[in-house]
C-alpha cells in the first residue's frame, strides 16, 4: 500500500497563486473542487513533507489543510483542496499584526521581529474568534489560542520552521471569523538534506553535528520580544505559548502521547521510495521519536 498520486490533467485550465515562492495554481476538479497545485522542486522532499505532517495531523486530531501527492506534466507536487467557502476570505498574520501593532515590522517574513508569541496570542484570544470552520472537537477551548498551541506543538514534533507571519491567520465568512486550520508544513522532517548529510547525522559521535543536536537547532519564525535578536525554538515556541493555556498544551500533548511509533512509522513508511527514500525515511521517523521525547518531558 503507498499514498495516492493525483495526476492533474496536463491541459487543465489554471489560476495562477502569487502567494508565496513556489510554482503553484488553482483548478477546478471534475466534481467543482476548487484545488491548488503546488509544485514541488527538484531533488527538495517539499512534497512527501507535507503529506507526511497531513497525515499525522489527522492522528493528532488537530484541523488542517489535507495533501496529497500529485503530478501535472511530469513535475511532482501536492494537491490541497480549498478550505475557503464560496463567500469567505483569508487574512494572514502580517496583515492581522500590521493593524494591530504600530509601526509592524515589514521586513522579509522570516526576520520580521515584530511578529512575537505574546502579540499573536493577544489577538487569537480575541473573543470574535471562533475555532476553525467545520472542526468538531470534544475539548472545553477558552479561544483561537488554544488550537493554535497545537499547531505549534505540531512545529516541534514535526520540526516545521515555516511558522512566519504569512502561515497563519483567519477565515471569514457567514459574517464569522474563523481561526484557519495549519497549513503548509513542507519546511519539515529534515525534507532538504542530502542522504549523506542524513546518514552522517545518524551515525556521528560529534554532538554538534548528531540529529540530536539537529532537531534541537529548530527555530519558528516567532519572537520572544519585538527586540530578541534570534527567533525563539520551535520547542521554545510551544512553552512560550503553552503558558497562556496550560490545560490546552496538556491537552494536545495528551494526543501526542496517544501517537504510537509504530503509528508514525507507518505514516512514513507508506511513503514511495521514488519519492522519499529510505534514507529519508529514518531520518524523518528518528525526527519525529526525538521530538515526541522532548515534548514529553515538557511539564506545565
């Protein structure tokens, strides 16, 4: 058994997305669905990442954009379906933050110091904000803020390090607003090395330049201050946030802790080889067990 690959038709007709840097556009499936193709770029695991993080999402319970692998013209890539109803829009973080603080700082989305855990969790926790649009869960959340510790605690199992200004935000529509479900997690589970760096990694007896150490150098795109020099750890991230809702983190970390390695593993192994190698494939699930180990030491 391995994922389904979603051939798009070669001459299908295209709206092109200028939102974000690669390759990508809109399409209508043959039953209406509103789909956006992104390709993915050569030799860059951008594609197995995401469906790997979709799928453990759904194993997490946490609501989120759904991929799967697909291909248009030979060129390999995900297929997301829209997640925006008819009457809705999207507004992303910066947009949020730059109507909310003062002088927000425009500088490219990575270095955007500005975009602080404490200012993000403000406005998520804003009463006006409800839980993702059509996500049915059972737990008591006080706001938006609670899901959103989720995503971040996705972050750190999953290493994601593309938590910018622009990867997250919310949904209006039916004159509601919605917090959006995560999405866009392809800067993740080490998906840019090289096999020989991924081997050396595993192997090494050098503690700089073990995965151990890998998976600790994470970083999220967010700040402790509007004047820290560095953006917090992707670990650092999650406690930072964590402290606003403790029984939300507890909550999530609850469904980690309910995620078998045997469960991960599968979700990795599913994988195609021409897609994700074996290579890829250990480093990714070492990732993920190294994570799950340090999330679960965490205590609130």
């Amino acid at each position: 058994m391995t994922y389904q690959v979603v051939e798009v038709p070669p001459d299908v007709d295209r709206q092109m997305e200028q939102l974000g840097t690669k390759p990508k556009f809109w399409f209508q499936t043959d039953d209406g669905r509103l789909c956006l193709f992104k390709q993915s770029r050569l030799g860059i695991g951008e594609d197995w990442a995401e469906k790997v993080a979709d799928e453990l999402c759904t194993r997490l319970d946490l609501p989120h954009a759904s991929y799967d692998l697909a291909s248009w013209q030979g060129r390999r890539g995900v297929v997301t379906p829209s997640f925006v109803p008819p009457d809705g829009r999207l507004v992303f973080g910066n947009e949020l933050l730059s109507f909310a603080v003062s002088g927000y700082d425009t500088a490219p989305k990575y270095r955007r110091q500005h975009h602080t855990i404490g200012r993000v969790f403000a406005l998520l926790s804003g009463s006006p904000i409800q839980l993702p649009l059509g996500w049915v869960t059972v737990a008591q959340f006080r706001s938006a803020a609670s899901v959103f510790i989720g995503y971040l605690m996705l972050d750190v199992l999953i290493g994601n390090q593309d938590r910018h200004d622009e990867n997250w935000g919310l949904l209006v529509a039916d004159g509601q607003i919605y917090l959006q479900p995560t999405f866009d997690h392809a800067s993740s589970l080490g998906r840019n090395e090289r096999d020989e760096v991924r081997e050396e990694r595993l192997v090494t007896r050098d503690k700089n330049r073990g995965i151990h150490r890998y998976v600790e150098r994470a970083t999220s795109a967010l700040y402790a201050t509007s004047t820290s020099e560095k953006p917090l750890s992707t670990l650092d991230a999650f406690v930072a946030g964590a402290r606003h809702d403790p029984d939300a983190a507890n909550y999530w970390l609850g469904k980690l802790n309910n995620l078998t390695f045997d469960e991960m593993a599968r979700v990795v192994d599913v994988v195609q080889d021409d897609w994700m190698g074996p290579t890829a494939k250990k480093f990714a699930l070492r990732m993920l067990e190294l994570n799950k180990q340090r999330l679960s030491e965490i205590y609130l």
